[in-house]
C-alpha cells in the first residue's frame, strides 16, 4: 500500500501549492476585485480538478485500499 501513496503524492504535488496559492489570492480579492477573484478562483478549478484526478487513478489501482478485520 505505502507505493501506491507515493505515486499519489509524485502525481500531486505540483499543484499543491498554486492551488493554495490561488485560494488565498482569491480570497484577498474578492473584496476588492470581485473578477480577478472569480478568474483566480476558475483557474484553481482546473488544478483541482486535476488533483481530484490524481486520487480517483490512484484510488481506483487494484489493491490500492488497505481494509481492516
């Protein structure tokens, strides 16, 4: 199970922080500039699209879940 978790993260963690970056960035100009927040905030759609990409592939490998008894 635990090489599963590594190709999960390899597959990830270019998007990790743009994705965080782009939420904070959203956040601090949704008061200001309501469309540079929402353009902020699509963008971070995509990357997070393709973050949830990576774990339905990984999570959908066979043997990919660890159950207990």
């Amino acid at each position: 199970m635990p090489l599963f978790s590594i190709g999960a993260n390899a597959l990830a963690e270019p998007v990790v922080v743009p994705i965080l970056g782009l939420g904070l960035l959203a956040a601090g100009l949704a008061p200001l500039l309501l469309n540079a927040a929402a353009a902020a905030g699509w963008l971070n759609g995509w990357l997070l699209d393709y973050l949830a990409w990576c774990a339905r592939t990984i999570g959908s490998a066979p043997h990919a879940e660890a159950r207990s008894g």
